[in-house]
C-alpha cells in the first residue's frame, strides 16, 4: 500500500497537476497579497481608519481562506477523478490488477497517497494567507495545528468523493459530478449565513441540509469562526456576510465529516472489489 502510495505521489508531479497547481496559487497568493497590502494601507488614510482596518483586516482573511478552499478543492478532484477509471480507460490497469496486489491496496494506496499530497499543499497554502495577512495588517489570529488540520481535511473530503466516482464513473462524468456536488455546500453554505442575518429559517435549514450532502463548507465555517473569535475580533466576524460563520459548526459535524470520509471510502472499495475490467 506504501508503494503505491509513493507511485501516486510521483504520478501526480509526472503529470504536472502538482506544478499547475502550485503556479496557479503562487498567482493567486501574490495578486491576494498586493490586494490585502495596499486595500489595508490606503484605508488608513480614511476618516474612519480605525474602525474600517479593524473590519478589514478579519475580512481580508477569511475572503483569501474562503477561496484557497476553493483551490485545494480543484486539486483534490483534478488529481484524483482518473485514479481508477483514467487507468482502465487507458488499459494500464490491467498490467496491475494481475499482480499480487489486492484491489482494497490500490484504493487505499492512492488514496494515502493523495491524502500526503493534498495535506502538504494545504498546510503550505493556510500558512502563506495568515503570513501575508499579518505581515500586511498585524492581524493576529489563534492559530493551531488543530486549525490547520481542518483546512487540510476539506480537500480530503473531495477526495473521497472523487475515489468513490472514479470507480464506476468515466473522467469527465466524475469530475462534473464532484465540482456539482462541491458547489452544493458553497452555494448552501452562504444561503445559511444569508438565512442568519435575514431571519429566515428556510434558509438556515437548506444550508444545514447542503452540508449534510457536501460537509467541505462547514469545516471551512468552523476553521473562520475559530480564527476570528478573539474578542477583538468578534465583531468583525459578525460582519462578513457569505464569506464568515455567524455559529460554530459543532464538534458533531466534524464527526460526522469523518464518518462522510470513511463511508464514501469504504464504498469505493466496494464498487471497485466488484468491478469487472
């Protein structure tokens, strides 16, 4: 399983997703950190610089979070959504199965594989928005490795997803699928956060009910909620809108992340232990 694992790894830079992927943060890192620099230092010529950097500055975060999810997401589905069904497409599959490696292995393997990839990069991705929002506006937020696991779990959960669909899907349909059901918990996320400040239960319940389908928006809800609940930050996180978490999610929905990561897992091994190739 190890091996494999590692062959996924080096498969992944071979195919240069791993490269895109990096050049197309270091883009957005730089655009994001000239945008948060001189937003921040032309707002301190304003009438009301205090208040307005102690309200931008939360709000630089959690917009550069709120995005980076979105770029950890694209890698963790474009990485992944040919695992299986890029290979028996292509016939390289049959030159493994054959082999005295058990099916649940290379499922496994991949996914562990993945999983080291994914985690890597998100770390690295987390670490450079808090630095460059810090360096930039002196924001300090409480940081944690439990902080930092959370942003690292929201690629895992796509990915998940994605090793399910590549068992019995094609590439293409595989990856619709998973951008589709991502956006689900985006778009169900901000209607929640909308429902909040509009009163409107309708809307608290969908967005509830969208994170039950695709829980990746409510680990990025609880990871802002932990970052701006300073005291002097509160308010701030109060007045994102979208883009911030008026309630924390519960240690329950976590637990149920981690239940969602395992079934759609286990069902991938399922799917593909019965898949005739």
């Amino acid at each position: 399983m190890v091996t494999i694992a590692l062959l996924t790894i080096k498969e992944v830079i071979r195919r240069r997703i791993m490269l895109v992927t990096i050049v197309l943060a270091v883009a957005f890192l730089a655009l994001y950190g000239t945008g948060v620099h001189y937003g921040y230092k032309d707002m301190g010529g304003s009438h009301y610089a205090g208040p307005m950097q102690a309200l931008i500055a939360p709000m630089f975060l959690s917009i550069g979070l709120y995005f980076g999810s979105f770029i950890v997401a694209f890698l963790a589905v474009m990485a992944a959504v040919g695992a299986i069904s890029g290979e028996i497409e292509s016939g390289i599959i049959h030159a493994v199965v054959p082999r005295p490696v058990r099916r649940s292995e290379i499922i496994l393997g991949k996914f562990l594989g993945y999983s080291l990839m994914l985690s890597s990069f998100a770390s690295l991705f987390f670490i450079s928005v808090l630095l460059i929002v810090h360096y930039n506006t002196g924001l300090n937020t409480s940081v944690s490795a439990g902080t930092i696991g959370l942003f690292c779990l929201q690629p895992v959960i796509l990915l998940a997803v994605t090793m399910f669909g590549t068992t019995f899907l094609s590439t293409l349909a595989n990856g619709i699928g998973c951008f589709m059901l991502y956006a689900v918990g985006v778009v169900g996320g901000m209607l929640e956060q909308i429902g909040h400040f509009a009163n409107s239960q309708f809307l608290v319940n969908t967005g509830i009910i969208s994170s039950l389908v695709m829980p990746a928006d409510s680990v990025y809800r609880k990871i802002v909620y932990t970052l701006l609940s300073a005291p002097d930050a509160s308010f701030s996180s109060m007045m994102m809108g979208p883009f911030g978490s008026v309630s924390e999610p519960s240690v329950w929905m976590l637990v149920y992340t981690v239940i969602y990561i395992m079934v759609f897992l286990t069902l991938a091994l399922m799917v593909f232990s019965k898949r005739d190739i």
